[in-house]
C-alpha cells in the first residue's frame, strides 16, 4: 500500500483493519493489512472527520527515529481509489505489548516495511514510563519485521499504543512521598545514577534494586523535588540525608519535624536538628536523645558540607569509619550511644578535631587514634577502660583536652605528660594510686606508686585543668602544683591527702576552682587565699576525720577564717562543712557580692550572722547549721534565696517572713 501524506489519499489500495481475538490478557489486537483484491468498498476500520490529518503510529514513548524517506505499503493496483482511512490504534487493556500490524506478502518493493509486535529484547534498569505519542512526528516511524537492535533505547515495557492517563507511581514505601515519575523516559535518571555511584561505590548495586531504601530516595529527589534547580552538590545531599533518615528509622524518631518535606515554602534547612550556611547547605546536625537507631549508613559521607555531628544519648550501636572519610566534619558527638570499639582503620586525611564517645562500652584505645592527627579534644568518660594509658598517646602533640573521667585506668599517666599542648586532663574516678580491692574483672590488684608528688603529670606545665579526684592518691599536696603558672581548675578532691595547704598555692593568679574536700588535711587556712583574687569556687569540707572509737585522724580546717578572705571579690562559693573552724563570721561578709552559696556546716562557729549578709542579693544557699551561733536572723535576706538551714545552733527571736 503506497500512502501519499502529502495528498491524504490512497494511490492504489484499500485498507481493511481486521481485529485478531487475543490468546491472553496481557496481547494486544492486531492490525492487519489486507490484500488489494479486498473490494475497495469496504469501510475503513475508524473513519475519521478530519480526512487531511495524516495517521499517527508511534511505538515509541518520545523517542522518535528517523528515517531517510516516507515509508509506503504496498499491495495489488486498484483500479478505483477509495475514500482515505485513517489508521488507528485502539487503546490496548493491558499496556503492556504494543500493537502488532502485519502486512501480507505482496509483489511490491522490499523496502515495503511492517510494523512489529516483538518487545524489547532486554528490560530497562529504569522503571516503566508511558508515553503518549507524538501528535506530529518529525519523521515517518519505521516499521520493521525485525526485533529492535537497541533494546536500551526503548523501555522495558513497550508501551501502548495510546498514552495513559497517569503516570505510573512509585513504590509506596519511597520515604514521606511516592516519587511520580514524568512523561520523560527513565534513561533521564541514569546521569543522576551515575553520580550517585560515583560518590557513594558501594551503594551502587542497591541504587538498581527497587525496595532499596538507596533507590527509592534517589527517586524521591529526581522527581518529587525540585531536581533540575538544584546543584550537584544540593542533589547529594538530599540523597545522603534521605538515606540517614531511612536507616536510622527516622519515623520513630521522637522529633522528625518537616523532615523529607520539600515545598516552595521547606527546605533541607528546615528540618529538625539541621542547621544551614549561607547557601542552604547543611553544616549541622543536632539530634540528641531522639531515639536515633542503627547504624549511621555509608551513604551519609555524601554530604559535601556537614562539620558538626551531635547525636549523643540515642542508639547508634557503633562507630563507623564513613565518618572519618568525610573530609569536612569537624565534631563528632557519640556521648551514649553503646559504642564498643573505635575502628581499627581511619583514614589520615581526616580532618576531627574533636571527638565525644562518653558513656559507652570502650574497653580499649587503638593506636589508630593516631591518625587524627588534629584531634584536640577527646572524651572517653564512664567507659570501661583498664590497665594504664597507652604508651602512645604520648605522640598526640595536638590534644589539648583529655577526659577519662570514671573508668578503670592505672598508672602515673606519664603518656599524658608528654603531650606538647594538653591543658585540660580529668582522670576523676580511677585507681591512680594506691590499691584496688575489687578490680573491674575480680580479685585484687596493686598499682603503682600513689603518691601524688610522685606523678609525671605534675610535669606538665602547659596544665589549666587537672582534676585527679577519687584516685587513692595519698601523701601531701605537692609544692610543684605551686609552679604549674597557667593552673586554672585543680582538683584534689577525696583521696588520701594529708598535711597542711601549701600557702604557695594561692598564688596562682589564674586560679578559679580548687577543690579539696574529703582529705585529711589539717591545716590553716592561710592568709595568703587572699592573693587568689580570681577564685570563684573553693572548697574543703569533710576534712575532720575520726576513728570509730572517737580518736582524731585529722582536724581539717581549723582557726578562724582570715581577714584576707574578703579580697576574693570573685568568690561565688565558699564550702567548709565538717572542719573546726572557729570564731565568728566576719562583719564586713556582704562585701563578698557574688557569694551565691556558703556552707559553713558541723563547725565551731560562734556569734550571731551579720547584718551585712543582707547585702548579698545573689545568695541562694544558707547553711550554717551544726554550730554555737546566736542570737536573731537577719530581717531581710536575699529574695534569691532558695536553702536555708540554721538548726542546731542557739538563735532567738522570730522567722523573717520576707
């Protein structure tokens, strides 16, 4: 049959359309066409109003090959034309087959072509998509007899040969939205796959497995979002975060506010925990206590900007290398989570500089610690280290904070005294010193030298922090701590300590915090505490010690309190409890403006409290109970008073009611 487009009318045949019954639900009707000895007569299968449009066939969704000439059917030679038919694919209930048209052998040209029913000869990697066809096609479609040559050209499904009404849906688990693809061919998502495995390798084999969380948020960002707008980086990380939020099941977290929402009026910035520069890129997450859960996936590295990680007291479970690996992230806060190891591997071009794991189940440093190489600060409190503290740790020349607070750690913490710039060390609450009657794996145990005058850490003078309470270190205060010139916050606080308070000690200019209770000091309080002008904090309680049978162990603090003492403008707390200190308050006490807490419990105070204890208008706890004090209250005392305590004592008169 030879088709004039241009003339819109048959040269030579007549065309019948033959309906051929299907054998199943998923066939499509075929076309036939008729020889020419057919009577030109007969009506055309769909006759149409508009006879000058030519007939549109397309078994291709929007991809429309070309070919060099108009392709014409040829049949036997009709002697009388007939009206033009219009060629016409009916609407197939089951999209999943093309049309078939087959034409019968004549004896015209073998260029002469047929459509073809045959399907692709591979499926797809991208899901189906239907496609209408093209209302004015650039070309004439080739027909062919012959299977397509290039089955990734065509999607996996032919598609009807009338277009669908909606587009096909994704799968309904595809995180907060279904992805709806386009009318676009889904070759189209193949470049964002690629970027996709480029940066994250080891995701690629599920980023082709449909129910794979990796798939399904790469869909979710190339069609339900605002893709084509985005930049390469903003399309990562969508994808990384998407994926974050699916592996730690973000649908159970206790906030996930606005998360995988995206809207004219929502973005990324939005969501719960994520803080944003500049350029809408993410530099923060913060999702403490949420009931995060799982382990952080590989696809999280993706993201090109995030320098801060806060996901303490949530359920983690471990620390995964990835992190290291992402060359922006600076802090990584794992405090709680029941981390068990640190990996044995990190990458060296790391760029953490601070590194939280408290409160898990570490039961050892690994030399790989080393490799982050600008780590400054490191927290491995209430874990359960053992033994002493690696010989290598000497070589962290950039650490400037240590905390390893509660576990199970021995030795002189010589390692510690060898790093070039650590200022801050906390070691409260271990078996430094003395002996331990019940170590953490059973039976008892002798550890070095408890003598704190004895320890390698007093050593380092670059110190500001050192807090070595609860270590069973014995023997005196040692006069080196005097030399320690940058010694901010020192903390002494129940061990084994006796003797006197080095005067000298009061003259580190810097000194803030000193803590000394629970000893068996027996000392003075010299008059040089005035000269600590930046003290803020200081206390000695429980220091008077006794046997069982009432013999004296130690007096604690004794004598009056100085004169000097109102010099410390600075002073916020004074904490005596348990000493024998004796006389009586001094008059001039309200001078002290900052005082917000004064304990002066179980002592030998006498007198009555001063008047000017009214002038301290931050004082919220009062205790002097325990003493010979009398006489009456003062009528107004701080309106910030939240403790008071007096009992004990021989006063008189009445309660203020103000």
């Amino acid at each position: 049959v030879g088709v004039d487009r241009g003339l819109n009318h048959i040269d030579k045949a007549s065309i019948l359309i033959i309906p051929v019954p299907t054998q199943s639900p998923t066939s499509e009707p075929s076309l036939s066409v008729a020889p020419s000895d057919y009577p030109s007569s007969l009506p055309s299968a769909q006759p149409t109003n508009t006879p000058s449009a030519p007939p549109s066939i397309s078994t291709m969704p929007s991809i429309s090959p070309t070919v060099t000439s108009p392709p014409t059917l040829s049949a036997a030679p009709s002697s009388t034309p007939s009206q033009q038919p219009t060629l016409s694919t009916q609407p197939s209930s089951t999209p999943s087959m093309s049309p078939s048209i087959s034409a019968q052998p004549t004896s015209s040209p073998s260029e002469s072509p047929t459509l073809s029913s045959q399907p692709t000869a591979e499926p797809s990697l991208s899901p189906s998509l239907s496609s209408a066809p093209s209302a004015t096609p650039s070309a004439s479609p080739t027909i062919s007899t012959m299977p397509s040559a290039s089955p990734s050209a065509s999607p996996s499904t032919s598609p009807s040969a009338s277009p669908s009404s909606s587009p096909t849906s994704f799968p309904s688990s595809a995180p907060s939205v279904s992805a709806q693809p386009s009318s676009m061919p889904s070759l189209e998502i193949e470049p964002f796959r690629t970027m996709l495995k480029r940066a994250s390798p080891k995701s690629a084999e599920r980023l082709h497995r449909e129910r794979a969380y990796q798939c399904k948020v790469m869909m979710w960002v190339y069609y339900e979002t605002d893709y084509d707008n985005y930049t390469d980086e903003e399309r990562l990380q969508l994808w990384a975060l998407g994926c974050f939020f699916e592996a730690t099941l973000g649908v159970d977290w206790d906030d996930n506010s606005n998360w995988m929402m995206i809207s004219q009026n929502t973005t990324v910035c939005d969501w719960y925990g994520l803080t944003c520069n500049e350029i809408g890129m993410v530099t923060r997450i913060e999702l403490p206590q949420n009931h995060v859960q799982r382990n952080i996936p590989v696809e999280f590295k993706v993201l090109p900007s995030l320098q801060y990680l806060g996901l303490a007291q949530n359920s983690i479970g471990r620390l995964d290398s990835i992190l290291f690996e992402m060359y922006t992230l600076e802090v990584i806060d794992l405090d709680g989570n029941g981390i068990e190891t640190i990996p044995e591997e990190i990458p060296i071009r790391n760029q953490v500089k601070e590194l939280y794991l408290a409160g898990n189940r570490i039961r050892e440093i690994p030399e790989s610690i080393l490799m982050l190489s600008k780590l400054e600060v490191l927290w491995l409190w209430t874990n359960l280290l053992e033994d002493t503290l690696p010989e290598f740790m000497s070589k962290m020349s950039n650490l400037v904070e240590l905390d390893l607070e509660d576990n199970f750690l021995s030795g002189d913490l010589w390692p510690a005294a060898e790093m070039q710039s650590l200022q801050h060390l906390y070691v409260f609450d271990n078996i430094m010193g003395g002996e331990s009657t019940s170590g953490f794996l059973g039976g008892n145990t002798t550890y070095a030298d408890g003598d704190l005058e004895s320890s390698p850490v007093l050593k380092c003078s670059s110190l500001k922090s050192l807090d070595m309470s609860t270590n069973y270190w014995y023997g005196t205060i040692p006069t080196k701590l005097t030399t320690m010139a940058n010694m901010e916050e020192l903390y002494l606080e129940d061990n084994e300590l006796s003797g006197i308070i080095p005067p000298e000690i009061f003259n580190l200019r810097n000194l803030h915090t000193l803590f000394l209770g629970t000893n068996y000091l027996s000392s003075l309080l010299p008059s040089e505490i005035g000269n600590a002008r930046s003290l803020k904090s200081f206390h000695a309680e429980n220091n008077y010690r006794e046997m069982d049978n009432g013999r004296l162990i130690s007096k604690g603090i004794y004598g009056q309190l100085p004169a000097t003492m109102l010099n410390l403008k600075q002073l916020e707390e004074l904490v005596l409890d348990n000493n024998y200190v004796e006389g009586t308050l001094m008059a001039e006490l309200g001078t002290l403006e900052h005082l917000s807490r004064l304990r002066l419990v179980l002592n030998m105070l006498e007198g009555p409290i001063p008047s000017s204890i009214q002038n301290l208008a931050k004082l919220k706890d009062l205790h002097l109970w325990g003493n010979y004090m009398i006489g009456t209250l003062p009528n107004n005392l701080s309106l910030e008073l939240e403790r008071l305590q007096l009992h004990d004592n021989s006063f008189v008169g009445t309660i203020p009611t103000e």
